[in-house]
C-alpha cells in the first residue's frame, strides 16, 4: 500500500485513543460524522490544511500527516459520479465558479489576505483553503448571509461567488469562537452559507456541490435546528441526484421529511419542498409510480400554505411552485405532453424571485423543445434571459440553445441569442 493508505488509520487511531467519535471530530473541523468515517477508511481526499487542523485536534504531531501527497482536486470518493453529456462535459470544465471566485467583492469579502487567496482559487479549491477570517458579531454575519442569499434569489451568481469566501471564513471562526446558544445560531447561520454554496455549485454541476452541501448538513445538525436540518438535507439529495445516485437521494429525502410536523406551518413548508424535491429525484431515476405519488402528496399540503417567514431560511411552499416540479417531473419521466395543460396555466411572473421564475421558464423551454416545438422553446428561454441572464449562460441552457440552433426550425434572433449568451461562439 502507498502512505496514503494510512492517513485515515492515523487519525482514527489518535480519535480512538481520545475516545471521541466522529460526530464530535467532525464538528470540530466542520464535517460530518460519515464524512470523517470516510477520511479514515481513506475513502475521501483532503488538503494539507484540513490535515493540520485534524491533527491538532487529535493531538497528533504535524509531521506526521503532513508528507502525504495533497489532491490535486479534493472529491469525495465514495459517491460515485455519472458522466455528463457530450454536449455539455467541456462546459463543464469552464465553470463559473471558478471566474466568479477570481477577484473578491471588497464589500462582503474584505480585502488584503482574503481577496489575493479568492483572485487565486476557485470555489472548489477555496472550500479547502478558505481565508483567514475573524469572528463576527451574530448580528453582521446574519446580515452578510441575507445579503448573499438575496444575491442568489436575485440570480446575481457572480456578486455571490465573490462573497462566499469571505462569509464562508468568518461564519467558520464565528462558530468557532461561540459557545452555548450562540454557538448554535453561528452554526445555523454557516449551514445557510455552505447551502449558497453548493446551490451555486450544483447550477454548474461542479463537484464542489459535495463538499459545501456535506459541510452544510454538519452545521445544520450541529444547530440542533429542524428548518436548517431540512434546507441542508435538500441540497445534499440534489448532489446525490446529479451524480446518478436518485434512489438514495430519495430515501433520504423521504426519511427527512417523516422527521417534521406537516401540521406546524413552518416545519410543514420544508416537508413540502423535501417531497417535492424527492418526486424529482424519484423521475430522475424512472420511478413514475413513486414521483407521481410523492407529488400528490406535496400537492396536499401546499394548497393553502403560503410562503414562510423564516429569516434566513425563509422556506418557498407554494403551488405555483409544485406545479414547477410536476413539469420537470414530466419532462424527466418522457412525458412532456402531460405537462402542457400546467404550464399553460401557471402565472411565472406571479413567483416571487428571480431566480425561481428563470427556472420555471427553463422547465417550460425543455418542455416544448421535447414537443418539437421550437418557436415557443425559443420564446422560453429569452424569458429565461430577461428574468436572470446568468441562468441563460448557465450549462444546460447553452446546450439546449445549441441544439435548438441547429434544428430544422429557422427562428430569427436565435444566433444573436446563442452568442450573446455563450452557446456558440462570434
């Protein structure tokens, strides 16, 4: 065996020896407990520095775990990955993470040390390098996170990737330096950052959606919260789901949300966007029995349920958007002639951010493309465009504009759009 293959025994032995488990090292270095019972069955990668910081931890001298070899792209290694299309594998090499990372906001990120380290490194790599950070007061770091989630909800991606590093670092050294119910708000507050990030990661569909969203469940669980629990959760299914893992992706989804009251108003919207979540992973997997169940029975609870006031978490259980995922269900499933008639009938501009009506469009534009229908495939995605243009960029629109273009439907405007939206070149 190579040295690596001993890492993970040297610390599970220095754990052992300390009679700690790996929930309690896990939240030491913000991780959860399968994911440090991965780092000791060498099953997953990390840097030289979460190393040290382990090492510390569990007493272990430095040089001992610092001559390994570091990855060149930490991943976890035990969730299997599914490969992407052709059309869209290269796209994914130029991810927008890593352009948004190359510079910092100086607003949210700071500058000095922090904005060098984020012009350096992209998202995937400042996940395991973050910069030095200070703690701050509870009241600020829960501003600066409203601020970035607001940033997504508006689809302002790049003004988020900028900030993340920043807020990452110091929602980190705040929960650090908390104890006691504050210790539990910072770690509330950090699962909302990591959830950000890997909604961010999982729009380009970069590996670096496990990491953040494996790290965003330890902080949410680690706040003994049930809402954060959800959110996390969620974001995790979603990884799981896009690395072709759906059934499990399912079950957990399922099991999270038998955990929260359906009758309590806001634990009930998160059961509800955990089901909905769960009916899309179950189509992605070709289960149309259990997706169409699981959508019924989102559709129960959502009738009347109104959007939920939740400060960071607000949580979005509407029907407008149920009838979103019942779309995607169909377009999933192969059925998108079934999806018509709610399409039809649903008022996108009535939803309230942005960055929700730019995928209800996106769901409408993958639904007449698989009709044929290209004139109104086209009308879909400028709607896409016209409510958030970095949604337009993103991968799997630029292929489905790629694919449009050079159909056998002749549509003005749409080279124009395929430029300027990165689909096809000049």
């Amino acid at each position: 065996m190579g040295p690596n293959s001993d890492l993970g025994k040297i610390f599970r032995d220095a754990r052992r020896a300390l009679d700690l488990t790996q929930g309690e090292v896990g939240q030491h270095v913000g991780y959860s407990a399968s994911a440090i019972s991965r780092i000791e069955r060498n099953q997953m990668r990390v840097d030289i520095d979460t190393r040290l910081r382990l090492a510390k931890m569990l007493r272990i001298p430095p040089e001992r775990v610092s001559g390994f070899p570091t990855p060149v792209d930490p991943v976890i290694a035990t969730v299997g990955s599914v490969p992407m299309p052709d059309e869209e594998d290269a796209m994914r090499r130029r991810t927008l993470l890593g352009a948004v990372a190359a510079g910092a906001s100086t607003a949210v990120v700071g500058t000095g040390t922090a904005a060098a380290q984020s012009a350096r490194l992209g998202l995937d790599d400042l996940l395991f390098h973050l910069p030095s950070a200070e703690p701050a007061p509870l009241q600020v770091l829960a501003s600066r996170t409203a601020a970035a989630r607001e940033a997504f909800t508006a689809a302002r991606y790049s003004e988020l990737g900028h900030a993340l590093p920043g807020l990452l670092s110091a929602a980190e050294a705040t929960r650090d330096a908390t104890t006691g119910r504050a210790r539990q708000r910072a770690s509330a507050i950090l699962a909302r950052a990591y959830v950000l990030a890997a909604e961010l990661a999982s729009k380009e569909h970069s590996d670096a959606a496990w990491v953040a969203a494996d790290r965003a469940l330890a902080a949410a669980r680690a706040s003994g919260l049930p809402i954060p629990i959800g959110e996390a959760s969620r974001v995790l299914a979603i990884t799981m789901r896009r690395s072709g893992r759906c059934s499990s992706a399912v079950r957990l989804l399922i099991h999270e949300a038998a955990q929260l009251d359906p009758a309590e108003e806001r634990t009930g919207a998160v059961r509800t966007t955990l089901l909905l979540t769960a009916a899309y992973s179950a189509a992605a997997g070709a289960d149309r029995t259990t997706a169409l169940a699981l959508l019924d029975e989102a559709d129960e609870t959502v009738e009347h349920r109104p959007q939920t006031p939740g400060g960071l978490f607000t949580v979005e259980a509407t029907k407008a958007q149920a009838d979103v995922y019942r779309i995607g269900v169909h377009n999933t499933l192969g059925t998108p002639d079934e999806a018509v008639k709610i399409a039809r009938d649903l008022n996108i501009d009535h939803m309230p951010t942005a960055e929700r009506r730019a995928r209800a469009w996106t769901d409408t534009a993958r639904m007449w493309h698989a009709l044929g229908e290209g004139q109104q495939t086209f009308a879909a995605l400028r709607r896409v465009e016209q409510e958030a243009a970095q949604e337009a960029r993103r991968p799997a629109l630029r292929a489905l504009t790629a694919n449009l273009l050079y159909g056998p439907t002749r549509l003005p405007g749409l080279r124009e759009f395929a430029v300027r939206t990165g689909a096809v070149s000049a």
